[in-house]
C-alpha cells in the first residue's frame, strides 16, 4: 500500500514539475523583449550620441559589436558599467594620425586610447602603399628609431597586417598622392606624360575599390610639391567616383593660404569630390590676422554648395622636418640626392641664401617661425646627435659657432635625415576660434606612442598625448570656446560623415559599439614640448567594436581593432560605390 502511495506522490510530483516547467516557458516565450540580456549596459552615463544635441541621462545596451539600444535598457547585461557622473559618447575619430609605424612597434597606441581614440585615419600624402620594390628599399632604410619589416606592397595589405598582428584601434586610410607619383615617377621634379598619369590614376581606382577613402596629399613637401593642379584633379576623379573625397596639407598655410585654398576649391569643383583642409592654420605673425578672410573664403564655397571641411590640432606650433626650411628644388630627387648636393659648397651656399629670402615659390616655415629660437629640435636618428634633443635650432646654432641655416644644413647631413621639428608658427587666439567653427574635426598629425621602450629614444610633439583631451579641457570647460556636445559630434558624427562611414561616430541602435566614457570635470592634457610623453587624463573607459581597451584609466591589453573601409570597398554587399 505504501509503495503504491509512494508511486502515485511522485507521479503527482512529476506533473507538477512538467507543468511548472510548461508555465516557465510560457511566461519566457511572452516576456517582452527588454528583458533580453545583454553582453554590455552602460547605465547612468550622460549620453552624447554624437549629434550635437543635448545630452540625457541614459543606459547603452551592447551585444557582440554593435549596440542595440540607447535609453532606458530594462534587461540586464552580462557586464553593467556604472557610468553615473560621467560622459558617454562615441569612440573618436583621429582624422589625421602619423600612427602608422608606432602601431607597428606598439598595437595598443596608448597615447591615443588614453584619449579616446577609436579610429586611426592615415594618409597624409603619403601611404603605406601602393610600393614598388624601389619604394620599400627607401622605406626600410629611412627608418628612425622603430625598425620594422615590409613584406606588403599594398595598402590593403599594410592595413590587413595591423588588423592580423593586432592593434587596439580601428584604422583606415587615404591613398597618398605622394606614393601614386613616386609609384610612377620616382620622386623627380617631372610631369607625367599621358600614359603614366593612366596608370596613376589605376593605381587610385585599385585603393578605392580595396577601401581606401580618397586622395591625401602633401603639397609643401618634394616631391608632391611638383605636381600640377590637373594632375591632382585626375586622381581624386577617381576617389571621386568610388565615394571618396580628397583631404590636402596644402601649398601654403601662410603667405599663400588664399591661392592653397583657391586650389583645394577647384580640385574639389573639377573632380566633383569634397574636399579637407589638413590642420588649418595661419602659420606666420604677418598671417594671423587674415582668420576672418580664410574662413569667409571656405564658406563661400560651402555656400556653394561645394563640401568643403577643415581639421585642426589644438597647439600652436607644428611638427615636420628642417625639409620644410629649405627649398624643394635642392630635394629633386629624393633624400639621397638633397643630402649629397648640400655637401656641394656652391648649391650649399646658394640654398642659405634661399633659407634667408621670402619666396613665393616654397614655403618657408623657417622664416614663418620668426627665427630659430622658435624652432625646435624633437627627434634625431644618430644616436651622437641625441644629446641635442629638446634644444631650439638657434641654441644649437650658438653652441656651433654658426648660422641658423648652416646648423639646418649640417644636422641633415649628419643625421642623415630631415630631422624631427617643431616650428612655433600660430597665434593662439586662431586657434581658440578655430575650435568653433561648426566644419572643423580634429586630428593628432602624430602617432600613438607610449611613455616607454623606443618611443622614449626621442621627444614627439605633445599633440600625440593631448590633442583630444586639450580640446575637452582646456577649449570646452575651461575656456568655453565651444560646447561639450559640440565638440564631441565633430570628434564623431562630423568626420564619420565626411568619411562616408554610415555606421561609425554616433551612439545609435545598429551602430559599432565604438565607445568612450571620460569625466569632463577632469579630463585634461599634460604633456608639454619639454616633457611630451605624458598621458592625458580623465579617460575612465574605452570600447572598440565592443570590446573594451581602457578600463578604470588603464589599458586592458585587447587589441580588437580592425581595418574600417571606404564607400568603394568592393567587398561590400554591393560591391562597392565605383562607377
């Protein structure tokens, strides 16, 4: 009897457990969707959705890479970040980033992350492809302080092995009018005749359609200086026509910024592309006061209806090369032969005398800087030069016993280089109310180092660690010269639709979980031309594609960046914009 009992209670028991079970999975199966869980919800955070509009308090939901929501999320994430007090905006697009080898020692690009850099933009007339093996030889042996292999010949194959050793951010690239004529035409002062400007032109259409997102160039330096107007028109035809635009460091930023600017209209006019300033600037006293004209002049054309944006980085000196103080005819040639014509006695003469006299032929940052106390030596390849590191070109000078512009010659000879320099060239007023203008992004014009290993051989200008953090501290809280919504959708929406990214710079359903979470009462630049390798501050977290790098203001060591392509991408589901 017992036994029998015993069987039917733990058959009751058994049709209790199924129908709890039933009644489980009915109640699951019309659970409304937000209690779905999540991989990732941001709660609390005040959100910046790259728009420009007010921010509101909100939550950010994440699966794999992407977000699904932004609001008020009601289902939980595996991971839930507290982001109460804080920012929380889109990952920042650095549109001008010399990140090319430093994420080739270094994937984790640590000066950038610590800002909030998401995405590397690189290209400023010249690329990491296309190469010829003539090419790769020059780069392999103009190596500074990071030496690195070269086993790719295109830009989709330098891109690809980032993405393959593993780098933090995202990355994407213009095609480098420079590299298209050297491809070409070696890097003399030459024209190409009909068939060459062809395959130059082929060379532009192959990037476009492997992603590239236009034509950067160069036009100050040797030997993009030698290139003609219509010879740029007929490579960003073809960026053009695969969606791409055309961004330009151009012939002038000083004397002749009016003609330079002139130019970059016509090219973006005759191409049909829009068209970038790279880092707008009034580079010498006499220039600083002509703000107001190179402004009216871009908006004119904008007015137009032409697109036409700027970028900027927030110092007032810039970073180049003693190149920039000599005439580009001496650079005929390439590296090799500039050096070895300065050790000629006449051309060495007949280039100090160029050195000292206003030209309109070549910009002369040298003179822009009004003199060589305001020049200043950051990076060397000779280890016996290093000592003079930090020092300006004029104390050098002083301790040689000789002129500024000798100093320059010999540096280059000995060094074997062009030497790494900055040239304190703008007012910081301009650059206060270029932060402002509503068509302006932001760029580092400078790689991604850390404050250790081989980074530390040499000094770099203090945009590499600061560029972003300076505008959110220094330009928006403290200054008030724009808004923090503000700044932040030209750190995000604006570059991302210049680019043609549909998908990158804003927080939104559907979107690359690209994501920053700083505090905008402390976030703040430190490193300075004395001491360049300090990180900024008031970063707290940072996530690419999902996947988070900076955690609590220190890097995590995941590199899940990947290569981000143009409109012409032929492996997009369409095939690509060309036409």
């Amino acid at each position: 009897m017992r036994r029998r009992e015993t069987s039917k209670l733990a058959a009751c028991r058994r049709s209790a457990t199924a129908l709890l079970a039933l009644l489980l999975l009915a109640a699951c199966a019309t659970a409304p969707a937000s209690q779905a869980t999540h991989d990732l919800v941001i709660r609390n955070g005040l959100i910046h959705d790259g728009s420009g509009g007010a921010p509101h308090v909100g939550d950010v939901a994440v699966e794999g890479d992407r977000i699904v929501a932004v609001g008020e999320v009601e289902g939980r994430g595996e991971r839930e970040i507290d982001a109460a007090g804080h920012a929380v905006a889109p990952g920042f697009i650095n549109m001008l980033s010399w990140a090319t080898e430093s994420l080739i020692e270094d994937g984790r690009a640590m000066s950038d992350i610590e800002q909030g850099v998401t995405l590397e933009i690189f290209g400023e007339g010249v690329s990491m492809g296309p190469l010829t093996p003539e090419m790769r030889r020059l780069m392999i042996s103009r190596q500074g302080d990071i030496r690195f292999p070269v086993p790719w010949t295109s830009l989709d194959e330098y891109l690809r092995h980032l993405e393959t050793s593993g780098v933090s951010p995202n990355v994407a690239s213009f095609i480098g009018a420079t590299s298209v004529r050297m491809h070409e035409l070696g890097e003399g002062d030459v024209d190409p005749t009909p068939e060459q400007l062809a395959q130059m032109r082929a060379l532009v259409r192959r990037a476009m359609e492997e992603g590239a997102l236009g034509v950067g160039s160069s036009l100050i330096y040797a030997p993009a200086s030698y290139a003609e107007t219509p010879e740029l028109v007929a490579l960003v035809e073809e960026a053009g026509r695969c969606g791409g635009m055309y961004i330009s460091h151009m012939r002038s930023e000083g004397n002749h910024i009016d003609r330079a600017i002139a130019e970059l209209i016509a090219i973006s006019r005759q191409s049909g592309a829009p068209a970038e300033i790279y880092h707008l600037k009034l580079a010498g006293r006499e220039n600083w006061d002509r703000l107001p004209e190179v402004i009216a002049q871009i908006e004119a054309a904008r007015a137009e209806g032409l697109r036409i944006t700027a970028d900027m980085y927030t110092y007032p000196a810039g970073a180049t090369g003693l190149d920039a103080a000599m005439p580009t005819w001496v650079q005929d040639g390439g590296h090799e032969a500039w050096v070895q014509r300065l050790r000629d006695p006449l051309i060495r003469a007949r280039v100090i005398r160029e050195m000292r006299a206003p030209s309109d032929d070549w910009e002369n940052l040298l003179l822009l800087a009004g003199g060589a106390e305001n020049v200043l030596l950051i990076g060397f390849r000779n280890d016996a030069l290093k000592p003079l590191t930090g020092m300006t070109l004029a104390e050098v000078a002083a301790r040689r016993g000789l002129t500024p512009e000798e100093t320059a010659i010999d540096l280059v000879i000995e060094d074997d280089s062009r030497v790494d320099t900055a040239y304190f060239l703008m007012s910081e007023d301009n650059v206060r109310a270029q932060t402002a203008l509503p068509w302006m992004s932001f760029g580092s014009d400078a790689g991604a180092p850390a404050t250790e290993g081989v980074f530390l051989r040499s000094n770099t200008h203090p945009r590499a660690y600061g560029n972003f953090a300076r505008l959110l501290g220094r330009y928006v809280r403290d200054e008030r010269a724009l808004t923090l919504p503000d700044a932040i959708r030209r750190l995000t929406a604006l570059p991302a639709a210049n680019l043609g990214l549909t998908d990158r710079g804003s927080l939104r359903g559907g979107a690359f979980a690209d994501i920053v979470v700083f505090d905008p009462a402390t976030i703040a630049d430190h490193a300075t031309f004395d001491e360049p390798h300090q990180y900024a501050s008031g970063m707290r977290d940072v996530f690419v594609n999902g996947v988070q790098v900076l955690s609590g203001g220190e890097h995590t060591g995941a590199t899940p960046g990947r290569v981000v392509r143009g409109r012409g991408w032929t492996g997009w589901p369409d095939g690509g914009a060309c036409r």
